[in-house]
C-alpha cells in the first residue's frame, strides 16, 4: 500500500499526481526590480517543480509597490507565460501567491481583501 503522500488528490477539477506541494517562499527577489521574470527565477521553479503535486509561486505583487514578482499588469504576461510552460512542463500544477505588498504573514479581514481585490483590479 502506498503512503497517503504520493496518493494523487483532487481538488474541484484540478488533480494532482500526489500530495506533495511547494508553498510559496517569499523574499527570493529572482524577479528583476521592476518585478519581471528572470531566466534565474525560470530555471528555480523549473528544478523544483520536478515531482511536485502542486507548486505555489511565490507572493507576486497586484500593485505597483515593493519590488516582488509583478503580476498587476499585461506586461508581465509573456514571463508569467514563460514561468507556468516551466512548471507545467514537469506536469506539475502551478498556483500564485497574490499580494498587495510585502508584509508579514497574517489572516486578511474583509476590508483588507476589498483593498486587494481593488488593487488588483484597479492598478
């Protein structure tokens, strides 16, 4: 019998080949400054994605502050592209951490998630 951990699990549609998941690491700054992917940052999440039932990006920026990994506008798309053909490419699924900028970690309350919705949305 195998362990529970390399059982694959299905969560809504998305199904994952085991159980083991990456989560996201933040202060890694692989990004370049104004938060684009770098080949540096492609070639980290491409060598952890190997084996991985599920990898989470790090926390990516929905504003313009902090010099995280941007994803608040299309500019970005091409790298993100680029980043997700990575992971995928080891057929591993890939989620993002969204954040508004870095802070610690902490349970949002609803008026800070209408703050990031509206960040996001509103850039």
């Amino acid at each position: 019998m195998m362990p529970r951990l390399f059982n694959p699990l299905k969560v809504g549609r998305l199904e994952l080949k085991n159980r083991i998941v990456m989560p996201p690491i933040g202060g890694l700054h692989y990004n370049s400054v104004d938060g684009e992917v770098t080949d540096y940052l492609l070639m980290h999440y491409s060598r952890r994605a190997r084996g991985l039932g599920l990898l989470i990006v790090e926390a990516s920026r929905v504003g313009r502050h902090g010099g995280w990994l941007g994803i608040y506008d299309d500019r970005f798309i091409p790298g993100l592209r680029k980043l997700v053909d990575q992971i995928h490419g080891h057929g591993t699924p890939a989620a993002i951490q969204l954040t508004r900028r870095p802070t610690d970690p902490k349970e949002l309350t609803h008026e800070e998630i209408e703050i990031l919705v509206e960040a996001f949305f509103n850039v």
